[in-house]
C-alpha cells in the first residue's frame, strides 16, 4: 500500500495551514468589502464541460480524466472560471462572486508548481472596465495587507489581435502565445519560434514607447483602465505583449507579480459568460503563502488539569467564549508542557 503523497500533491498541517487559513480570511474580507458573495462549485464536472471552447490551451490539455460506474467521461476541474456558466444563469446582473477552492492539472511540478492547488477567484458577470478596475484596486490592497509589493501589469487581447491583423499575421492565436513569453524567454528564441508564422517583425512593434500604441482603436480601452485605476490610486503598468494564457480572454487582461517569485501570483482579464461581458481574476494562494507575512495571533492557553477536571473545562469554555484559543489537557505536568513547547 502506497501511503506517501503522489508526485505533485502534499499535506499541508501545523503552521503552514494555519498561514494558509489566514491569508484566505484576509482574501474573503476584501472581497466582501467590495460586495463579492461566496460560492462553491464541485471539483468534479463533466469532461467535455471541462474542456468547453478552450480544448487546445495547454492548461485544458493537462485535465485529470475520470470515468464513473455509469462509464460517463468526467474530468477534474482545471480552473473555477468555467463553472460560471452555470453559476450566473438568471442571476441578476451585476453578479459579483468569490470562490476559494481546489484546481487539479496533471502537468510537470517544481518547487513552485503542485498538481493540486488553491485558487481563489473573483467575478463580476456583466462588467464594464470599472469593474476590471476595481478587481485590481481589490488586489492591490489584499496583497499589500498580506506584505507584498504588487507589481501591476495590463494589456489588451483586443490591441493585440488589431496589431496582428493590421500586420497580415494569419495564425494570430499562435502568434499571441509567442509574443506572450517575451519575459519568460530570450527574444532571440522567441523570433525563432515566430518565424515558422512569417511573424517574426513584429517583435520590433512590441518594444515601442506606450505613446505609439495610440494610434490603434483597442488601445482606448487601455486607457480607460489605466484612469479608473489613478481613481483608485493603483498603479498599473502597460505591457504590449501580455496575452495570458487563457484564449477565453477578449478585451482586457492583467496580471500581478512580486520579488522572489518569477512567476505570476494573481492573474486574469474579460471574457464573455453566457454571451455577457464579464470580468474576473484569481490570487494563486500557494504561491502567495510563500512570499506573504501576515500577521498571526500567537495568543493561546494550555490548561493543565491535576484532578480538577471540572474546573478546568470551566475555565477552558471561559476563555473560548473570549475567542482566547484553549488546550485542556489532564495528566503529568511533564507531558504537557512537552506538549506546549512542540506548540
């Protein structure tokens, strides 16, 4: 019998989980405070609902498959975005929610990467950009409480499919995850894989001062982000060549990094839901419970009971009634306290 966690999985206990619980109540008071309700949706979904329209983005293709007793294809889901659809039928509109769950992608792991992972999304189904706006001014503050510097990137999927086409580029889709891993790869690697799309100029567009790309139509919604965000006082940078890599995405998009990790901690942009304007975006919290420094309550009792049981979980059931954390144990002092000081 095989006991030990499988490759990309792990238990999480003492500390660790209890930093984990913290950030998350930090997250839900943010996104209540900005007017998100909680949902849940199940880990398990049908298979080609899994999938939906996205069947060829490489995140869709590491899905873990199933198959019950009624032999039907199910699959674990990947993300929590595509449960919207169900989510916000007959809902009334603006519908803003929050979930906090599982994801599960059957894809090579690293000291940063687990088969298995927390997300923690928020919504907003039929959204304007002040709503993309808020969404980011909601992340900034979450990050900041948690002892994270945000560094706030935006782009338009639209400017870049308006670049593509005023280029002649024929295999846009194919084009865009290039361009999109120009702070991932070297730019010599990249041109090289652009050349098999005869794309391999437009390199040259992508490294242009922000004021040239005035003079593209999509980048007015560029814009207008950027303005709601100075309402906010969030700063946002503007990055040509951020695609994401979700091709549900069709306006905006954004993502967040920080020091000591190269890859993103919060990411997102606007997609359609049910044929409405939506916009939405999701905190990784395992690679935010690496960087984050919350403030932990480190107030808790141990109650020692030598025959005085009674007394005891009197005085236990006190100090619970205060929200004081309390540990009654009866016994040996000894044992205790060598309980107390593993805690």
């Amino acid at each position: 019998m095989i006991t030990e966690t499988i490759k990309g999985f792990r238990d999480i206990t003492s500390e660790q989980a209890k930093k984990r619980e913290k950030i998350r109540s930090i997250l839900k008071k943010r996104f209540e405070l900005y007017g998100f309700e909680p949902a849940e949706t199940p880990i398990i979904e049908g298979e080609d609902f899994v999938k939906g329209d996205n069947s060829k983005d490489e995140a869709v293709s590491d899905i873990f498959k199933l198959e019950d007793k009624g032999k039907r294809k199910l699959a674990l889901r990947y993300e929590l975005t595509f449960q919207l659809k169900r989510l916000a039928i007959n809902k009334k509109l603006p519908y803003k929610v929050y979930r906090i769950g599982e994801v599960f992608r059957d894809e090579p792991t690293t000291s940063n990467r687990f088969r298995q992972f927390t997300q923690c999304d928020i919504d907003t189904i039929g959204a304007t950009i002040k709503d993309e706006a808020e969404i980011l001014a909601l992340a900034s503050e979450a990050l900041l409480e948690l002892g994270i510097s945000p560094e706030i990137c935006i782009n338009s999927r639209k400017l870049l499919n308006e670049i593509l086409e005023k280029e002649g580029i024929k295999e846009k889709d194919r084009v865009i995850i290039e361009i999109d891993k120009l702070d991932k790869l070297p730019e010599s690697q990249i041109k090289e894989n652009l050349k098999k799309y005869k794309a391999e100029k437009i390199l040259d567009i992508f490294k242009k001062q922000q004021s040239y790309f005035k003079k593209y139509e999509a980048y007015k919604e560029v814009e207008e982000l950027i303005k709601y965000c100075n309402l906010y006082n969030t700063k946002v940078e503007f990055r040509p060549f951020l695609a994401r890599g979700l091709s549900y995405y069709n306006g905006n998009v954004f993502e967040i990094k920080t020091r000591g990790v190269k890859e993103t901690i919060f990411g997102g942009g606007t997609y359609p839901t049910n044929g409405i304007n939506s916009t939405g975006a999701s905190f990784g919290l395992d690679r935010i419970e690496q960087l984050a420094k919350p403030a932990m309550a480190n107030q808790k009792v141990l109650i020692i009971s030598i025959g005085k049981d009674k007394e005891a979980i009197n005085f236990a059931q006190l100090l619970r009634k205060n929200n004081i954390p309390a540990v009654f144990l009866s016994g040996k002092p000894s044992k205790a306290l060598e309980y107390a000081n593993s805690q």
